[in-house]
C-alpha cells in the first residue's frame, strides 16, 4: 500500500543530501510496446469477441473437429469392445493411457504457473499470455481426464472413484496414490476454472457495458431492418450472456481491492496446488516398487518437465496468435525471450534429472535399478530415449543465443520439439520399466495399437476446439491486468522515459 | 423526479482520480466510490479503506477442507468399512494427507472466491449506476466517482460545487 507519508529530514545536512536524489532511470523495456493507451488496449482485445471471426478461424475450427473426431471414434471403439483393444498385454498393462494423461497434465502446469507463481514473483509481463495460458491449462486437463477416465474399463462406474454411497457399500481405498490422484486432478481443474473465471469478471463487465452502450446509441442506420433486428439480437445476447456472469461487477475502488485481496489469494493457493498435483502425479509411479520407478527425485523432476513442456505449449499457441491477431504491442519481444529463458532453465533441471537419475542407479548398487537405467538408454526402446534426451535437453541449449530467441519461426518449431520430448520422457518412464523387469523370462515389448492413436491424435483436435471456441468467445487478455503494468497506471505519474505522465502530457489518460 | 442516487464526476487520469480521491476521503464522504478500469495501486488506502476482509473467508474454507479430508477418510476407511489392504492401518493421518491438502486448497479457493462476491456485495446485476451512458465507459478507459446522495454530508449543490473543485467534469446526476 502506498501511504502518503511525512519522512521529515532531521538534520539540514540530510535535507540537502534527500534534496539529491532524482528518481531512477528505468532502462526497462515496456510491456506494452508503441505508447499504446488504455482505449487502444480495450478496443484490441474486445474487437476480436465483437467482430466477425475470420476465415481462418473457421478453417482451423473445421480442422480441429475432424481432428477431434478420431477421440470420437476411439473412445467408441474401446467402450463398445473393451479396453483390451488398447496395446496394453502383460507384462505392460500401463501403456499411451497414462503417457497421455501426464502429457496432458504437464502442459496444464504452465499455465498455472504463470497465472499464480509470476503473479506472486511479481513479473508483470505474465499478465498479456495469462489468460489464454489459463484456458490451456483447463482445456489441457480436460484432454488429460479422458484417459484415466476410460482406462477403468467400465466407464459408466468411474464414479466409484469418488467417495459417493454406492450400492456395494465400498468407499474409495485412500491408501492408494491412484486416489490421491483422483483428489489432486480434480481439485486442479475445478481451482485453475475459480482461477480463471474471477480474473475474467472485470472483463466481462467490459463487454458487457460495451454491449450495452452500442445497444442504447441504436444500430448503424444503413443496415437494412432485417440485419438490424440479427444485429440488435446479437448485441442483446451479448448484453445478458456476458452481463449474467459478470455479476454485477462495476469497477469501483472497493470492488478491485477485495478482487486484488482474492486474486493474490487464489494465487498463493494455485501455487502449492501445482506443485502438489505433479507431485501427486509422479507418485503413481514413485509409490510403487518397479525399478526406474521407485526414486524420490521423482517429484520435483515432474513438476519441473510440467513446466517445461507447458511453456513449450504457451509458445506453440502464443506465437501464431500474436501473429494472426497483431499482439505485437502486446506479447512483444521481451514476453518471447522470457518464455525462451523459462524454457532453457527448467530444460537444465530437466536434463539434471536425467543424469543425476543415472548417477544415484550407479551409486545406488542396485543391480536391479542399474539395469532399468542402462536399458532406457542402450535397450529396446534406446531411439524413445534419445529422441527424448535431445528434444528436451540438446534442443533448448539453443535458446542461451538471443538471434535464435528472436526467430518466431525457430522458437516456434523449437517449442514443438520440446513437446515431443517430453511426450517422449513419460513414454521412457512408463514402459522401458514395465517392459523389462526383474524377471527376463516375462519381458515383453509394447506398441500401441490404432485405437491408441486415434484417441491421442484426437485430442489434440478437442483441445484446439476449445482454445477456438475461447479465442472467440472470451476476451482473450485480461485487460484490467495489462493497463495495470502500463505507464499511465501510476498513480504518481511515473512512468518509463519520455513516456511518464508528467513528461509527455499526450500520454496522459484523458487526451488521445 | 425519480428519487436521487448521487453525483457521478468524470476524471483525466489516473493521477488525477488518486488525489481526487484523497480529497473526497479527507472531506469526510463516507458513501462514495472510485471507479477505473483497472486495479490502482495504492487506491484503497487513498479513499481510506483498509484491508480487504477476504483472507477471513478463505481461512475457513481451508480449515473447513482439511478436517473434512481426515475425517471423510477416518470415517471411510476405518469407520464405517474397515478394509484391510496390505497389513497397513486403517487409518493414520499419513496416507490421507495428499486428500487433505487437495480439499484444504480446494475449499480455500471456493472460499476465496465466495469472499469476492461477498465483501463486494455481488451477484448485483441492476445498479443505477448502469443508467448512465457516462459511467458505462468507465470498464474501457475513463476514471469516475460517484458520492451517494445516503450520505450524510451529501448535498446536490454543495456537493456539485465540491466535484468541480477537486477536479471532476460531465458531472452528472444519477437517478435511481
């Protein structure tokens, strides 16, 4: 909280030394680039919810659902037969199902750690990426449910997961990490939507009052009666449909504070709820006893590929879209080299892991665990494990050079490779494991079978629906956030170079 | 004439609203309220309000979530159908900690959320307010307040008077 208050110098001498010291310069890029004002902001972001889509968005939406359709037909596959027309046989009964899952869940992560971590490190340029890395984190736990949920076999008995009464009268088994993670997934989706939704609540009050004010000055006059009457009736929708959830909300000093209050809260809960929900993940397969399993740097080692490969995943999204829409101004250069470093850190920690688990195999004196490590790199599934280690840990070393951070394109086909990687990572944990354990006599070889693939290409087709269906509906920035991080939000009329409020009187507020 | 709500008064910028609002505050205006697109820093305590009260709700739901995960597990698993797995205990407030944490973090954010709405006394969807086409532009860009004419100090000429002078413009007056 900013105070007024009086620090009266006590002695001349420290008077005349206070009497110095000039404001530092900042040398600071701005998140917001080009001077752009607060109208340019709110128009930016709620032109693209106002106006018609572009015909790329309906190309890339037909596309997504034909892609989507191939979970369609896979889960109906699998339902109407069994999962028994899964890949998995003994002795690999974990195959692409839970690959998929962690997959899913680990891209989640990013987004949650931009909206809760960075908000809490305070790092202002995660407020223009933070709502869309929201929705994937929601859309990316619904991609990650559909696996677990239909590997039970019976999918109509899912339900039984949950501690609800049931006919037979048994509750769930707490004592099992596969309950834990239950609790922890759940809980994820349903805070990261809470999360997701409160942030959007000034938003849409925006587009609700806009709505409103184009509704009361009357539709342009040169529409014939009929496209006035579509346009009023679009208007109306959007009057109500983003008025219902916006509750009321009306930008007053008293609302934003407990917003800010709730905001900083759920962000401290988010945080040791993400960390906990990679962690939970990681036990499923620490808990047990399986060689390559059985490790306790299991946990932060997941948390920290989750992070890796979800801002692989930000990356992927955000690049095409701060292209096709023109966020240039918005998700500028200093956004993309922030998310490059992200990615080259937690990339290191990542590659770290990979040595640091080889190491503890050998000092370990396990012949058992010695066996699983050699075996992920020199056996039967070697190319699985080298197409990981250089996706996730050769790969991102590129990103220490600024001209490659400074390639759209490189970055972009770089944070795919990352995401291959690291589907590549949980594949290696999984089946190397399972496929050769303590007894050679039972060893095995798994591949997946077309339904397998067809469930997983397609959801990444159900996610791109989503995110279309979000790009178009929801405001796809939280503008109240990212007016908040530009200069003429001061309230001292401080800002960056000539483009403070007191230097230059057109950047004021008011006047454009 | 409908029944009065208050005085809205527009303002330049953010700058502006911030002292505009020290001023209100220190002219005793109790049923008043700032209005801007987004969060200012330091506004609240510009306009003398302390700290928010949602932490308060918060707390419950997280102490409300983790006893409700011990117990749904004590009452479970030891309780109501004691299963013996693997030799291990029936209960012990070990293994159900991961179920705890979940429900304390799941029941703090609906807490949390919950508290928003509260303290902010929302759901309110019709609000005078929403009359003016002036105040509608404030979620986009403009910065307003708007003193209610509950208050006790309030007087639709004096008042006016005192908007001017601290800087406000378009001063107009709400009705309910």
């Amino acid at each position: 909280m900013a105070t007024t208050t009086s620090n009266l110098p006590t002695c001349p001498a420290q008077a005349e030394l206070l009497d110095q010291i000039r404001p530092a310069e900042h040398k600071e890029t701005p998140l917001v680039g080009n001077k752009r004002d607060f109208p340019w902001v709110t128009e930016k972001i709620c032109t693209i919810v106002e106006s018609r889509v572009p015909t790329w968005w309906w190309v890339a939406f037909a596309m997504a659902l034909f892609t989507a359709s191939f979970t369609g037909v896979g889960l109906v596959w699998l339902v109407s037969t069994g999962v028994g027309v899964w890949g998995l046989a003994n002795p690999v009964n974990w195959g692409w199902a839970i690959v998929n899952f962690v997959f899913w869940i680990g891209i989640g992560h990013a987004g949650t750690l931009i909206s809760a971590i960075l908000c809490l490190l305070k790092q202002g340029w995660r407020t223009s990426i933070n709502r869309a890395a929201e929705a994937m984190t929601i859309f990316a736990v619904v991609c990650a449910g559909i696996f677990p949920l239909f590997h039970v076999g019976r999918v109509w008995f899912a339900w039984w997961l949950f501690p609800i009464p049931n006919s037979n009268a048994i509750w769930p088994q707490f004592r099992s990490p596969l309950e834990w993670d239950v609790f922890a997934v759940s809980t994820y989706g349903t805070v990261s939507a809470l999360f997701w939704y409160m942030g959007m609540i000034p938003d849409l009050g925006t587009l609700r009052d806009r709505a409103t004010l184009v509704l009361r000055r009357g539709m342009d006059e040169t529409l014939t009666p009929l496209q006035r009457k579509v346009q009023t009736a679009i208007w109306t929708l959007r009057k109500y449909g983003y008025g219902i959830f916006a509750m009321g909300w009306r930008n007053a000093g008293n609302h934003w504070r407990n917003y800010e209050m709730a905001y900083l809260l759920l962000a401290g809960l988010s945080t040791p709820l993400v960390l906990s929900v990679h962690t939970i993940v990681s036990f499923d397969f620490a808990v047990s006893i399986i060689p390559g399993w059985h490790t306790t740097i299991f946990p932060p080692y997941f948390v920290a590929g989750a992070i890796f490969s979800g801002f692989g995943m930000v990356l992927t999204l955000m690049l095409p879209l701060r292209a096709l829409y023109g966020f240039h101004d918005l998700i500028t250069q200093r956004h993309i080299d922030n998310m490059c470093k992200i990615c080259l850190g937690t990339g290191c920690i990542v590659g770290y892991a990979y040595i640091m688990e080889f190491f503890i195999a050998w000092y370990g004196a396990n012949p058992f665990e010695e066996f699983a490590f050699i075996n992920r790199a020199f056996g039967q599934y070697a190319w699985a494990y080298w197409i990981m280690f250089s996706c996730n840990v050769f790969v991102p070393q590129l990103f220490w050079f600024k001209a490659v951070r400074r390639n759209a394109a490189m970055v972009w086909i770089m944070s795919i490779l990352i995401n291959v990687g690291m589907w590549f990572e949980r594949f290696v944990i999984t089946v190397t494991s399972l496929a050769n354990d303590f007894l050679p006599t039972s060893w095995g070889y798994y591949s997946p079978t077309i339904v397998d693939i067809f469930t997983f290409f397609g959801t990444f087709g159900l996610f791109s629906v989503l995110f279309l269906l979000f790009l178009k509906v929801l405001p796809i920035m939280p503008m109240g956030e990212v007016k908040f991080v530009m200069p003429q939000a001061d309230p001292h009329g401080h800002g960056f170079g000539d483009t403070a409020q007191g230097a230059n009187s057109e950047m004021k507020g008011g006047a454009h | 004439m409908a029944k009065q709500f208050g005085l809205l008064a527009r303002f330049k910028d953010t700058p502006d609203l911030f002292h505009a609002a020290e001023k209100v505050r220190d002219a005793g205006y109790r049923k008043w309220d700032t209005f801007a697109p987004l969060p200012i820093h330091g506004l609240p305590a510009a306009q003398g309000l302390g700290r928010s009260r949602v932490p308060v709700f918060t707390l419950i739901g997280g102490f409300c979530g983790f006893w409700i995960g011990l117990l749904m597990v004590w009452y479970m698993n030891l309780y109501d159908y004691p299963l013996l797995v693997g030799g291990m205990p029936f209960f012990s407030p070990i293994f159900p900690f991961p179920i705890a944490y979940e429900l304390t973090i799941l029941l703090a954010a609906f807490g949390t959320l919950i508290g928003m709405f509260v303290m902010n006394t929302l759901p309110q969807h019709y609000h005078p307010l929403f009359n003016s086409e002036q105040f509608l532009a404030t979620s986009s860009d403009q910065f307003m307040i708007a003193i209610e004419s509950s208050d006790p100090q309030f007087n639709t000429e004096a008042t006016r008077l005192f908007l001017e002078e601290i800087g406000g413009t378009d001063i107009q007056v709400i009705e309910e």
